[in-house]
C-alpha cells in the first residue's frame, strides 16, 4: 500500500530519488485537492455557470441533430423520390461534409464549453477566493472537457447528431454511386421501319 511504501526503511544510496518521489506525490495530492475543490466550486457556488456550462453542450448537441436531419431530407428527395436529379451531385457533397460535421459538433463543443465555464468561474465573484492558478485553469479545464463529451453524447441529444450525421454522409456517398432512384435509365430502343424500295424501270 501506500502508506506501507512511504514507511518502509529505504537504503542511503536512493535518499535522493526517494526524496523526489515523495514530493511529487505530495503535489500531485495537493493539485488533485485544489481539482476538487474547483468542481465543487462549479458545483455549488457557481450555479449559474453550470447551467451555462450545460446548456452549451446541449446547443452543440442540438445543432448537429438538426443539421443532419435537413441534410437527411435534402438528399432523399432525388435519391429516393427521383426529384432535383439535375442538382444531386452538388446535394451529395453538402450531405457528405454537413453529416461529417453533424457527427463532430458534441465534440466540438465540449472543450468550447468547458473553456466558458473555466473563465465564469475564476474570473467571477462566484470563486471563494478568485485566484485560480494556470495549472488549476488548464486541469479544471480537462476534466470539464472530458466529462463534457461524455454528457454531449448521451444526455445532450450527441448521440441523434451522430446518428443522423452517419445517415447524411451515407446517402450522399449513394448519390455519387447513383443507387436507387439516381441509377440510369435506359432509353426505349428504337426500331427502324423497314424501307420498300420501287423497282427501277
């Protein structure tokens, strides 16, 4: 354990290594204290700036789930309903990069949000003490980052922009290999009327 491992006898040749091992424990237990004490901060204290926090990534979330659903409904007109044929090829390239960018959005926004909230909390009354050191700004800002995507993909509607942006994409790649309605149609064949000639006097 632990504590067993600091308490044990170490040798003279290692006091050096020993010693640096244990100060850079004790800090990293010091800088997880501050951590928590940064999210309870958010938690409690800053009420507000959760909302915020939250309602951002629920935007990004939003966003991308009604960008890939107008992309969705854009490409099945000519590649189901055989209509707007002549401005397909163009539909496919908006759907292929809008469903792309659907799919990415909850991901986009959860460093964006995070960052906001970093900002509201140690740059606002609502911290107890108002100081918040670039190491507490740049961990705070991971952890809300990573939770953050978490929360945009599941609660904040990420997993609807992920589908819809999967089924964009996929339909315009369809259009370029005109599947379906966008396939080519054969022309009737023609059929030459026999000539009867005149006999030549």
């Amino acid at each position: 354990s632990l504590l067993s491992h600091l308490a044990a006898p170490r040798p003279a040749t290692c006091a050096s290594p020993c010693r640096v091992e244990v100060i850079t424990m004790a800090a990293s237990a010091k800088m997880m204290g501050l951590l928590v004490a940064s999210l309870l901060g958010v938690a409690v204290a800053c009420e507000d700036v959760g909302n915020v926090y939250l309602a951002s990534l629920l935007i990004f979330g939003l966003l991308g789930g009604v960008l890939g659903g107008v992309v969705v409904v854009l490409s099945s007109v000519p590649l189901c309903c055989g209509v707007m044929k002549g401005a397909a090829r163009p539909i496919a390239v908006v759907s292929i990069i809008v469903g792309v960018l659907a799919c990415v959005l909850p991901l986009i926004g959860a460093p964006i949000a995070a960052g906001g909230a970093v900002t509201a909390v140690c740059d606002s009354d609502c911290y107890t003490d108002n100081s918040c050191t670039e190491d507490q700004k740049q961990a705070l800002h991971q952890v809300l980052s990573a939770y953050g995507v978490i929360f945009a993909y599941t609660l904040a509607w990420g997993w609807l922009a992920l589908i819809l942006g999967i089924v964009a994409a996929s339909l315009g790649c369809c259009i370029l290999c005109k599947c379906c309605q966008m396939k080519d149609t054969a022309l009737p064949a023609t059929t030459t009327p026999p000539v009867i000639g005149q006999p030549v006097a």
